[in-house]
C-alpha cells in the first residue's frame, strides 16, 4: 500500500432501524467486524443517545473503525481507517450484513500520501497552507 493509511468511509442505507439502535448489537457487530478483520483491539467505546441513535469506536492498533447511527432514518455512518494489511473489506461486509442495510456505498481513501509518492487521491476540496493561528 502507498500512503500511511486506507480510509474506508461507508454509507449504510435502509437498515434494520432496531438493531442499529439497539447497544449491544452495534457492539457486538463491530467488534466481530474488527475481528474478522484480523485487527488488533485496543478498547471499543459505545454511547446511546436519547431517544434512539448510537456512536461507537473500536480503537485499533492499526487506527479505529467507527459508526453513527441514525435509527429513524435506517441510516449508519461506519469509517475504517487502517495503516495496516487487515481485510477492511471482510470488515465493511460483515457490518452491512449483520445491520442488514439494503445498499452500501463506499469511499476509498488513501491517508498520508507522501510527495514522492505515485497514488492519486481523491480530489482536494480546500487545502490551506501557511496557516496563521491568533491566539
């Protein structure tokens, strides 16, 4: 892989409004996920909102996976990031399955894409430079 990292930024639509607001689950599938993934588990953390939607990350040491959920609208926001070789994909599979969500789609990244490297990223939308801080 070029770059320091992949970023995986999944968009999961019509999922089963239950299980995505539902804690335990949510945990449940992504900690299989990463673990299916051959990604080594630091410490997951998961929070329930009131009334309904969920955020959990999974810190791994080869970065995190991630999730928000939006139970009202059958919607999940999952981001893997890795700087390593486990199977992101097996990952990403795994959670649409489990969440059951209709359609997935995906958003490839590469992270910490080197000058003096040939990978092309996807576009930049605004990059800042020479950035002034007033304190």
């Amino acid at each position: 892989m070029e770059g320091l990292g992949t970023h995986i930024i999944a968009e999961l639509f019509n999922c089963n409004e239950f299980h995505i607001n539902n804690l335990k689950k949510v945990e449940e599938v992504l900690t299989a996920a990463a673990e299916l993934s051959k990604a080594t588990i630091i410490q997951p953390f998961f929070h329930k909102f009131s009334p309904y939607g969920i955020s959990g990350v999974i810190v791994i040491a080869e970065s995190h996976i991630t999730i928000h959920t939006w139970p009202e609208y059958g919607y999940a926001a999952v981001d893997v990031f890795t700087c390593g070789d486990h199977n992101y994909k097996v990952a990403i599979d795994y959670i649409t399955e489990q969440l059951e969500a209709e359609r997935c789609v995906l958003y490839e990244m590469r992270r910490g894409v080197l000058s003096d490297s040939k990978v092309k990223n996807v576009p930049v939308i605004r990059e800042v430079e020479n950035v002034n801080y007033i304190d």
